[in-house]
C-alpha cells in the first residue's frame, strides 16, 4: 500500500458503535458475532441503542401501517408460510430426525412431540393467528406462491383499542405514544394481551428486558417475579430476535439458556422447555449426513472413544423462531426441485456454460470482474432461445442499456413485481435462467421467496464474492449452498485489474500489501484523532477528489464503521451536508438535494437524492425510481447517506471511495469489513487512516464469525450426493 505521509499516531477517542445489521434504521447493534458461542443471544442488549418505552415518547408517534414498496413481499411471505403449513400437514409418517438426543434436549424434543401429538398445550406465542385449513393437494403438484396482488393499506388501528393500549401503559408506566406499535405488534386484543401477560410488551422493537420487567413490576406487583413462565417464553423469543439482527437463523439451545442466565431467569433450562412446549419457539435436531472422514485410525478410534460406545456423532439441538425455519425448509425445498426438474443440455463453451447446460442449480464465485462473465453467459443463452433474466441487489449498478431492455432488474423490483417478466397464473415467473448476481447479499426470506417464485425445469446462477460481508438479514444462503457441496461451483479465474484489484486481493488472502499506485488510485490520508478524520475527509469528497479525477461529490461515497460516534455515518453525514447542501432542512431535516439513505423495510436500505416534499412526505430519486417516503416514516427510515455503513455499501460500487478508520473503529475491524470498503471503488480509494497497526492486524487475524442457520444440512440431507463428498 502507498506509504503514510505526515504524522501516524492516532489518539483513541470515545467508543462508537459497530455495524448495523439487522434493522439499519433502529440503531440497533449487529454485524459481528456477539463474543464465544455462549454469548451470540445476549450480547446486543448492552451495546444496542434502540430506545425503549421511556425513550421512544419523543422519538415514535402514533401512525397508522402504511403501504410500502414490501407489500407484495409481505403478501407472498404470508401465502408462502401458509403453503409449507400445507405441505407439512400432508406429510404421512413419524419424523425421525432428533433420535439420537439425550439429557436436556431430548426432554425438550419429547415436549416438542408431545404439543404435535396433541397430548400438551401449544398455544403459540407473538404468532399470527392461524389461516383456516386449506385443501390438500395432490402430492405431486408444484407448489408456489400466488402473483402479488396490488397493494393494498392494512386496517388502522381502531380508536377502541388504541385507547385500551393507551389505559394499559399508562398504569404500567410506559409512554402513551407507544399503542400504535404496540397494535401494531400485538394486534386489536393488544390491551387484553399486555394485561395478561407484560412481557408481550418485548414483541414491540426497541424495547428491553430491563423496559419490560419494569412495566410487569407495576401492573402486577407482588406476583412479578424473575421466574415467571411469562417472562422466560417472552425472553426466549427476544434473543432470537435479536439473534437474527446478527444475521442467525437459530441458536444452539446452551446459548440461549446462557443468554436467559444473564437475565437473572432462575432455572434456563426449564425456561426453554416451557418456550419450545408452549409453542413460542421450535426445537431442531439436524442429523450429520455426511460425517467427516477420520484421517487416519488413531484419529478414529479417539474420536469413538469421546463418542461413547452408545453414541453417535450428532450436531448441537438448535431453536429456532418459526418464521426463518419456514423459510429455510421452502429455500432448500425450492432449490432441490430446480436440481431435480432441470432437463440436462450438453451446452458448448467454458466451464460455467457447460455446468449451467447440465444443472438446475450452479454456483459461481469471484471478484468483481469476475461479474463479466454471468453477464455473458446470459447474453449466450439468450442466443439460445432461453428466456434469462439477470437480477442484482442495488439498482444503481444498473446500466441505462439494461433499464431501457429489462434484460437487468434489482432484486426487490422483481419480486414486487414491479419489474421483469411478471407470473403466471400459479405465480411462476416466465423464465428458463435466471442469474442473481451479488448473491452473498441473499437473506434467507428473500431467498425462499425468489426461488418459490421460478417455475420447475428454471435454472438458477447465483454468483458472487464469498468474501464480502453477508446479507443484512438472518441467514448465508451463498455460503450455505457453498459449504453443502450438492451443486457444481464454478470459480472465476479472471483477477480484479490495476492497483485496486491487486489491493483487495491482497485482502482477501489476508495481506494487506502495499501497491503501485501511480496514478494515485490509493491514497493514505493519515489523522490524529476523530476531528481531524471528519475534517479531512470533508474536503476529500468536496474537492481533492474532484480535483483530481474529475468527479463530482455525488460519485463518491463515504464508508465509516458504524453509525455513532465522533466520526460515525451521523456525525460525516452532518459535516457533508453543511459543506455538500447547506440548508435549514425544513422538509423533517432534509432539504432538496440531500444523499439519503432510506430503508424501505428493515435490513434493506437504498441510497438516492431528496427531490422535494408534499403533504404526503418526501419524494426521493433512487436507482429503483421515484418513490415517496411517508412523512410518519421520515424519522425512522431516513438518514443522510454522504456516508454508509460497510453493511449499507456491500452490493455497490462508486467511481471513488473514501473509507474512514479513526481510532477507535479498530473494534469494528475485521478481514471481511476491510475488503467490502475497500473493494467498493472502482477508481479511487482515499483511507482516512488514524487506527495504526489495527487496520493489517484485522486483515491477517480477524475473520467473519460464523452464523448459526439450518440452510446446509437442510440441502445435504435433499441432495447430497456421495461423490461430491
């Protein structure tokens, strides 16, 4: 790397928050793993800055929903839920899976039995009420979502219960302004159902534990106590919330007791059970189908030995919320019909082509030129008479030739069905290929949704860098379908070029290498402190850049750790704005011509310009087009976007990029993060550098935690095949 100039030694101002993953929105923690695998449930609740009832009087009105550009996705969601619903309904036979537990989670997994058996209480817990039954089908049939309906605005809440919720806070002390979310998360009963239970009060966002154990202490009194049944299957199900945000489909069952042990729940044990028994969450035992091979026999006879002569190797009993483990059953449902409906072509060409004639579902891996190639195949296929489809998660990289085509359409513009080729009748999607490009960005909602959508015989490209951060929402599909080894993997030879590439491939093997960088591709900017990084960062974007490559400030993004602190995305965004579009914000803190980032529904957020403001809201330009942000949501769902987060910017590319490192962002550092930032600029890179040796020790040393889902073995078990093991 270009070599520092001027003074290196940064000072360590105050703490500042890490990378949002979750709900950008909220403020609350994500984008590492919480420490040691007994604290991935608990470790959000210190560092998160989501406000409770006490703090969100001010910050929450009482709204109304509203219709949002999610509409047609939540109504797919719900129909696909009650499809899997369907399908288990019709499944004939004792689930054998979870035999060989013992101890604590065999007694969870027969009180799982014993509610499925009918012979034990189920009554679900912060779930929808049930869809009347729906007609069997025939086993055979193809299952898939219906084609979105045209949005329609959900019922407000009605003046009787939004009063009710009102009375019920109010004797418990929390602020009346909470009873519109509150209806919202619990629904017209939600004043019967804070009264019976207080702890239903978690089911709102942005409340703690600490919030709820407080409004329980007062409307209950004497009868509130820590080892309330209410309180353990309410916590239950906050960790897995919040365990999600982190990007986790599931926890094993000894991180969730952990968990429930730092919240003074007595016995966490018990507490589980009662959870999985009353219905709240569900219990899963994943058999190893493809146990490793012992590399030798000393090797396998110890690893008898620590099994026992009774036992056999068994992954950890896992929990799980209901909504992700619907949902990773139907991705690798889906994924196994495209594998098993695909009619095999002997397709001429080089090995991606060849692999994507002869499969239904092909993974294929590389940097950012490596996008090329998807791209052409595309083109090649379409040669063939194919109908294809390419898809990406941000609209902005989009070209204008793809746009006016449509042979290119974002992510969510595709399954709102806004954009491409529509559905049929059975909600099928007219297609032969479809190619995801960005794919590491797939959530595993997302994900089922898009594939319940492709007809049978469609295959399916998804391509990416494995190296980049992960998708926003809970789940790895990518990595998943990577580590399963059920598909052909095609691996990109083609390097990223010039300086950058040869930098953010360094990255990736974990070298942070200097480059030649004659013209002046990559820039060190050294600084003391936060002040200085702000400051120096401000006239990078507003004329060193400019000046040199002849951009304007609309084609660089700012790329910081996270969004608090002294030189976080609040604190850059505000100096931009004064420097970038002065002006008194008069439309809710914007004003025309401000970079925003908005989050059209949790764990998604798209970039675009303030355009203006009518009665209704603000209208904002985006890569997906015009679109209006309802002024109840401007608070919430808006924030300047001069700057990003990693997690924000994963996905898309600027013509310069300046990554800002004070020094207390080291915390926030890892291999994953460095090479997402780095490899967002296609021309320029300035580092605001203040964190020293922080920023080569992270490269070398500090990997992306894991995330805990069901995805792989689910896959494995459909479509494992002995020879690819």
């Amino acid at each position: 790397m270009t070599e520092p100039v001027g003074e290196t030694a940064p000072e360590a101002p105050e703490d500042m928050d890490r990378e949002d993953v979750g709900q950008e929105d909220t403020g609350q923690e994500g984008g590492a793993a919480p420490e040691g695998a007994s604290a991935s449930a608990g470790t959000a609740d210190a560092s998160a800055e989501s406000a409770g009832p006490a703090e969100s009087a001010e910050a929450s009105a009482e709204k109304a929903p509203e219709v949002s550009e999610a509409q047609a996705e939540l109504a797919a969601q719900r129909e696909l839920r009650a499809r899997i619903e369907a399908r288990k309904a019709e499944k004939a036979g004792p689930v054998t899976s979870g035999t060989k537990l013992s101890g604590a989670a065999a007694d969870l997994l027969a009180a799982v039995r014993a509610v499925e058996g009918g012979s034990a209480s189920g009554g679900a817990f912060f779930a929808p009420a049930p869809e009347p039954p729906r007609p069997a089908r025939p086993a055979e049939a193809t299952v898939r979502p219906a084609a979105p309906a045209a949005p329609t605005a959900p019922a407000a809440p009605t003046a009787g219960a939004l009063a009710g919720v009102r009375e019920v806070l109010a004797r418990g002390g929390a602020p009346e302004a909470l009873a519109g979310r509150v209806v919202g998360a619990l629904g017209e009963q939600a004043a019967e159902a804070l009264t019976e239970d207080p702890w239903r009060l978690l089911a709102v966002p942005g409340v703690r534990p600490e919030q709820a154990d407080g409004f329980a202490r007062a409307l209950l009194g004497g009868a509130c106590g820590p080892d309330d049944p209410r309180r353990a299957v309410a916590l239950t199900v906050w960790l897995l919330d919040r365990a999600a945000l982190q990007g986790h489909t599931a926890l094993t069952v000894d991180e969730v007791a952990a968990g429930l042990a730092r919240h003074q729940v007595p016995d966490p044990e018990t507490a589980v059970g009662t959870a999985v028994s009353e219905g709240a969450v569900l219990l899963f035992q994943e058999e190893d189908e493809a146990p490793r091979e012992p590399e030798d026999d000393e090797e396998g006879e110890a690893a008898a030995e620590d099994a026992g002569p009774d036992e056999d190797p068994a992954e950890p009993a896992l929990l799980g919320l209901d909504r992700y483990a619907l949902a990773e059953e139907s991705l690798a449902d889906g994924l196994a019909r495209l594998v098993r409906t695909v009619t095999p072509r002997e397709w001429d060409g080089g090995e991606l082509e060849r692999a994507v004639g002869g499969h239904g579902l092909v993974l294929h891996t590389g940097g950012e030129a490596a996008r090329a190639e998807p791209l052409e195949l595309a083109a090649t296929a379409r040669e063939r008479g194919l109908r294809v489809l390419v898809t990406v998660h941000d609209a902005e990289r989009l070209t204008e030739e793809e746009r006016a085509s449509g042979t290119a359409v974002a992510l969510a513009a595709l399954l709102s069905g806004t954009a491409g080729p529509g559905r049929d009748e059975e909600g099928a999607l007219a297609l032969d290929l479809l190619v995801v490009l960005d794919a590491p960005q797939l959530d595993v909602e997302t994900g089922a949704m898009l594939v319940e959508a492709l007809p049978d015989g469609c295959r399916l490209l998804l391509s990416g860098d494995p190296e980049v951060l992960g998708a926003t929402g809970p789940g790895a599909v990518f990595a998943d379908a990577l580590a399963a080894r059920v598909c052909p993997r095609v691996a990109s030879r083609r390097p990223d070029p010039g300086p950058l590439g040869e930098l953010v491939s360094g990255i990736g093997v974990g070298e942070l290498n200097q480059v030649e960088a004659p013209g002046k591709e990559v820039v060190i900017v050294p600084v003391r402190d936060a002040g200085e990084a702000v400051h120096r960062t401000v006239q990078l974007v507003a004329d060193s850049v400019p000046r040199a490559f002849g951009l304007t400030p609309e084609q660089t993004r700012v790329i910081t750790v996270g969004h608090g602190g002294s030189a976080g995305t609040r604190a850059l965004n505000t100096a931009l704005k004064q420097r970038l579009n002065p002006g008194p914000g008069r439309f809710g803190g914007y004003d025309p011509g401000d970079r925003v980032a908005y989050a059209p529904v949790p764990g998604r957020t798209v970039t675009g310009t303030v355009l203006g403001a009518d009665a209704e809201g603000l209208r904002v330009r985006t890569g997906d087009g015009e679109v209006l942000v309802p002024k109840e949501r401007v608070e919430s769902a808006l924030r300047h976007g001069w700057a990003l987060t990693a997690h924000q910017a994963a996905g898309g590319r600027w013509p310069a990029v300046v990554v800002v490192l004070p020094g207390d962002a080291a915390p926030g550092l890892s291999r994953p993060w460095v090479y997402t930032a780095f490899g967002r600029a296609e021309r320029h890179l300035s580092v605001v550098h203040g964190v020293d040796r922080a920023l080569p020790r992270s490269v070398a040393e500090v990997l992306a935690p894991a995330r805990t889902t069901r995805l792989r073995p689910l896959l494995t078990a459909l479509l494992a095949d002995p020879g690819e093991e």
